[in-house]
C-alpha cells in the first residue's frame, strides 16, 4: 500500500505536492467518503431499523426528528470541545496523537456501525462516530499550516477538497451497490440479506477511510507550536476566553471573516444537507437524485481544480467572493425548480462552487491567524463552520410551515450569500490596512 502511494505522489497528478503536502490531501479523500455515507445511505439504514410495527420502532416522523437532535448533539459537542482540543493540541507534538486518536476512534466506531440491528444503539454509534469524524477535521485543518507554506496554501488545501470529492465515489459506489443488492431498491434484486449490505457499505468506507489516513500519521510533523509551561494546559480555558476577546477587540479581519464565513457556509450547508429534501418536496424519482448527487462529486472535483489554478493568479478573497455570487444565481435559479432536468442544473451549479468556496476559506483563515495557534484558532473556526446550516434550515422550516414552496425556501437563502460578501469584503479590507501599516 505505502508502495502505491508513493508511485500515486510521483505521477503526473500529484508530481508538484510533496510527500507531506501529498499526505494531507489524501485524508481529504478518506474522511470525504464517511461524509458522502451520511449524506445518503446513513439516514435510510437508520430509518430502515426505526420504523414500523414491530416493539420498540417508531413512526416516520420521530425517526425523522430523533435523527435530527442526533445531529444537533453532534453539533453541539463539536463546537464545546472543538476550541479546548485545539488550544492543547498547538503544544509541541500533540497534534498528531489528537488526530490520531480521533481518526482511529471515527473508523473502529463507523465499521462496528454496520453490525447493529436496533436503532438506539445504531444513533448512539453514529454520534460518538460523527463527533470523532468532525474532531479530527478541526486538527487536520490546522495542520495546513505545517504541510506547505503559506503561497501554496490555496492549491494545497483545493487539492484536498477536489480528490476527496472524486475519492469518496469509490467506496460510496461498492456501498451504494450493495445496499440496491440487499433489496434495497426491490426486494426482486435482493442477493443477500439487508444487515449484510450494511455491514459492506460501512466496511468499506471504514476502511477506506483508514487506508489513506496512514501516510498522513506517517509524514506529518508539527512544526508551528507552543511550548507548554507548567501548568499552562490547565488553563486552556482562560487562553481560550483570552483569543475570543482579541478577535472581538483587536483582530477585525478574524471577527469579520468569521462573521462572512458563517453566513455564506451556513447557506452551503443548508443546501446540502437539504438536497435530497429538494428533491422529495418536488416529487423528484429518487434514483434520479443520487445520480445527480454523483455526478455533482465529479462536478465538485473539477470546480476545485479550476480555482486551484486560478489561487495562483488571483487574490483568494476575490475567488471566495466569486464563489459566493455563484452560490447566490443558484439559490435565485431554485424559483424555477419543476424538472428533474432543473434539478441537476442546481446540482451542477452546486457542483461548481461547493469544493471551492470550502477550501478557500480554509486557506485564506489558515492565513490571517498565528501560524503557532493554528489547533485553537481552528477550533473557534470549527464552531462556525459545525454550526452551518442552523440558520438556513430554521430559514427553510419557517418558509415551509408558512406554507411557502421548497423554491421560495431555497431562494431565500440568496440573503445569507449577500451578507456574507459584504462581511468578506470588510475583513479583506482591514487585511490590506494591517498589511500595508506593518510595512
């Protein structure tokens, strides 16, 4: 395996990454394929175990709302112990043991998911999964700041988000055909048991994921940190309060971009997570729509390559700013949303950005904060980014109990885009003015 990966660094592909710079994108491609199983066969394996008549399962409503809380706790966690985890985690060699240990509790947990037949135990294992999965992203995202330098940090961290778009179909493909293979389409195509494609579709992305996190454990090495004082980790807390009030105060560039990035993230968010609900509120074929989601992987991979080039010619506040206008034709274009056709424009449009606007933002933060707190910064930008989401889907339900279409729900979120940009814009600027007054 170690053997392949090295001759996958020295190809055509990959040929200007380095080892480290190649390491850490190819985690982008295992931690993408879990992501890819929550976004679709995780949610109907659940509600497969929690409907129906038998003692002990519920009906279709509270499965749906029971999955939701079991997000929102996720989401909450994260976001409480995400900023603690990346303030000790910045002290000298303890970013790879947190990433390690995150990554290795996130796999053993997504694997033993496959084996369980009640629904209770199947949602308290996907949660302690889904909050090791969300912790190891808040240590791998401040590692950028030690794999490459700071010019190359756009290319870098899009490679990771274009691969692991194209990376997580494959293990996705293996899990999609075994679940259509154990009646999970129709009972006609059943080769074996349900449980049996369960434990596939959550294997193989297990260990998928494993795989290519072991090089990343291997080559990388922390070379911005802070050194520990006796002491010190007791008061991480204090330090913690302490970077909050200096982003507040005295670091208007880190306050407005966060503030942009939440908005504009939390629209992003919202239309993921809302897209299989699209398409089921339009009276969309449900085979259609995981074709689409597919083919937007694809989409998603190139669109991320596209800007990748791009980084190296453009500032990366224009590219994120050119992203959010994207974002914001297609929350317009979702008014005329009718066709199946419709659909897969909207996927391909969100196609073209999604990669994009992610990895940038992660680039341009990695930029403008202290390389040595990278872990603890991270963890407050963590709290922004779990949070995606919340606001554009209060935005959605408010719209739909109002009695307003899925397309008015969507279209709304074009409000968030626009703020954003204008936040965007205010935090280049103190940027440029704290540039040019350390000259």
């Amino acid at each position: 395996m170690n053997g392949l990966f090295k001759k996958l660094n020295e190809s055509k592909v990959f040929k200007d990454l380095s080892p480290q710079e190649f390491s850490w994108v190819l985690y982008d491609v295992g931690n993408s394929a879990y992501t890819m199983l929550a976004c679709s066969l995780i949610p109907i394996w659940f509600k497969d175990l929690a409907i129906g008549t038998n003692p002990g399962q519920i009906s279709s409503d509270k499965a749906t709302a029971y999955y939701s809380l079991a997000i929102s706790l996720v989401t909450i966690v994260v976001a409480l112990i995400g900023p603690i985890c990346g303030a000790i985690a910045d002290h000298k060699d303890m970013k790879k043991i947190f990433f390690s240990t995150a990554v290795a509790l996130g796999v053993i947990g997504c694997i033993i998911n496959g084996f369980t037949t009640n629904w209770v135990i199947f949602i308290v294992v996907y949660v302690l999964t889904k909050i090791a999965y969300s912790a190891s992203l808040t240590f791998y995202d401040s590692m950028l700041n030690d794999v490459t330098t700071e010019q190359r940090m756009d290319e870098v961290s899009s490679y990771g988000y274009a691969w692991g778009y194209i990376g997580s179909c494959i293990p996705f493909i293996v899990a999609m055909v075994a679940y259509i293979l154990s009646g999970g389409l129709s009972e006609s195509l059943m080769l074996f048991p349900p449980l049996v494609g369960k434990i596939i579709g959550f294997g193989v992305t297990g260990l998928w994921w494993y795989l290519v996190t072991v090089p990343l454990v291997k080559n990388y090495v922390q070379y911005n940190y802070v050194d520990a004082q006796k002491g010190e980790i007791g008061k991480v807390f204090s330090k913690i309060f302490t970077t909050l009030k200096k982003i507040f105060t005295n670091d208007k560039t880190v306050l407005y971009f966060l503030i942009a990035f939440f908005l504009y993230i939390d629209g992003v968010g919202t239309i993921i997570d809302n897209c299989i609900n699209i398409g089921t509120d339009l009276g969309l074929p449900t085979v259609g729509q995981v074709i689409f989601l597919l083919a937007t992987q694809v989409v998603a991979f190139g669109g991320s390559l596209v800007f990748a080039q791009l980084s190296k010619k453009y500032k990366t506040a224009n590219l994120i700013l050119v992203c959010i206008i994207g974002y914001f034709c297609v929350c317009i274009y979702a008014l005329t949303l009718k066709t199946l056709l419709h659909f897969g424009i909207l996927a391909f449009g969100v196609g073209c950005f999604q990669g994009s606007i992610q990895s940038l933002s992660r680039s341009y933060f990695s930029k403008i904060i202290p390389a040595e707190n990278s872990g603890e910064y991270f963890g407050i930008y963590d709290i922004f980014s779990k949070g995606a989401s919340f606001l554009g889907s209060a935005v959605i339900a408010w719209v739909k109990l109002a009695g307003g279409t899925i397309n008015i729900a969507v279209a709304s979120l074009a409000i968030f885009f626009a703020i954003g940009f204008i936040f965007l814009m205010m935090a280049e600027k103190q940027r440029m003015l704290k540039e040019k007054a350390s000259k």
